[in-house]
C-alpha cells in the first residue's frame, strides 16, 4: 500500500508506472546515456581546466624569451598541449639543420640557429606545427562528437516513446469503442514521461557540449597563435 500511495503522490513515479515495456526500456536507455553524457562533461572539464592552466604556464614563458629555441632545455618542467606543439617544432628544426643528437644540447643552450633557414625551410616546419596543432586539437574533441549524439539523439528517443505510448492508449480506446479520457490518461502520461526525460537529458548536454567546445577552440586558436609567434622569432632570427 505505501508503494501504491508513493506512486500516486509523485508524478514520475505514477507515470512510469503507467508505462508500458517498450517506453521504459526508452527511459532506462535515456538514463544510461544521461550518465555517459555526464562522465563525458566532467572528464572533459576536468582535463581542459588543466590543459588551460599548464598552456598559460608554458605561453607565459615563452613569451619572455627572444628566441624559438629559448626554453628547450626547460621543456621537460611544461605540460600541455602547446609543449608538444612546440617539442614537434624544436624536432622539425634540429632535423632540418641535421643537428647530430650529442650536438642537441649545445645548440639549445646557445638560443641561436647555426645557421638561417630558407623559406622552404620554415615553411616546412610551420607544416609540421600545424599537423601537431592538428593532432592536439583532434584529442582534446575526443569523445566530443558521442556527446553531441547524446544531444541529437535523446529528444527522438523520448518522441518515439511519447508516439509509441500515445498510440497504444488510443487503440485501447479504439477497442472499448467509446472515448474515455480516463481510461487513456494514465497511458498518455506514461508515454509524455519519456519525452520530459529525453529533454533532461538533451538540455544539460547541449549546454556541456556548447561549452566544451567553447574552450577547445579557444585553446586550438592559442596553439594556432604560438605557431605564428614560433615561426616569427625562426623569421627574426635569419635576419640577425
């Protein structure tokens, strides 16, 4: 009796009682993908607060220096994103100069190139800071487009259920052969329950997602930038 009573107090509870299978199998998928969504969001939070926060440590860095190769020997105290980007650019530049590896620390520590670089050179190395930027860019999104179809997807979810338990109600009415609003309401109730359900989970998602993206595009924008700058100080130092 204190289930019965429980049902009848609480809406949700009264109109996924009223649900046939088939639409609480749909709010029990909704749920499921709630919560993966959710995992989605936190992890994704979680990982580019840091990102930002060692990007700006490194960027800060850099910045002070006057030459590309300026904080190499320092590399190993940075994470981030932008620290591979540029490890990939310091590689590119010592291959380019066929820098032996027992030659690599005395060249780092100098701050200076052995020699300028042709325009085809730095060319190449751009390409393979872009590709890098590319690279960081595609992790950072990663799992990024199974949250966007958890938001595409849970509001025709909850519609499929919503038309499937409205067409059952309206066949049991068919089938008394007279309309009965009470009779059909509990059904109708059930069915629009998985409905509410696929925008409580669509709506948070959209908002995470929206959000998520926001950073990782304003992060892909800074390492797009710091390239720029790197091939600028590579530019100004074949002018000296």
């Amino acid at each position: 009796m204190l289930v019965l009573a429980n049902l009848s107090t609480n809406p949700v509870l009264y109109a996924f009682g009223q649900s046939d299978g088939f639409a609480r199998f749909i709010v029990g998928l909704l749920f499921l993908l709630s919560i993966y969504a959710w995992s989605i969001m936190v992890e994704k939070w979680l990982t580019l607060r840091r990102v930002r926060k060692n990007n700006q440590k490194f960027l800060a860095s850099f910045e002070r220096e006057d030459a590309a190769l300026g904080v190499a020997l320092l590399i190993d105290d940075y994470r981030g994103p932008v620290v591979d980007v540029y490890k990939r650019g310091v590689e590119e530049v010592l291959d380019i100069l066929d820098v032996a590896p027992h030659q690599e620390e005395s060249v780092c520590r100098t701050r200076r190139l052995p020699r300028p670089l042709t325009t085809a050179e730095a060319d190449k190395i751009r390409s393979a800071l872009d590709r890098a930027v590319d690279a960081q860019a595609m992790a950072l999104e990663e799992r990024l487009g199974l949250l966007g179809t958890i938001v595409s997807i849970s509001p025709f979810l909850g519609l499929l259920g919503t038309v499937w338990g409205v067409m059952l109600a309206f066949i049991g009415m068919a089938q008394k052969g007279r309309p009965d609003i009470g009779a059909i309401a509990p059904g109708v109730s059930g069915a629009l329950l998985t409905t509410v359900v696929g925008l409580v989970v669509a709506i948070p998602s959209v908002v995470g997602n929206n959000l998520i993206l926001s950073v990782v595009e304003k992060t892909t924008v800074e390492m797009e930038n710091f390239v720029e700058n790197f091939i600028a100080l590579i530019r100004l130092e074949d002018k000296e």
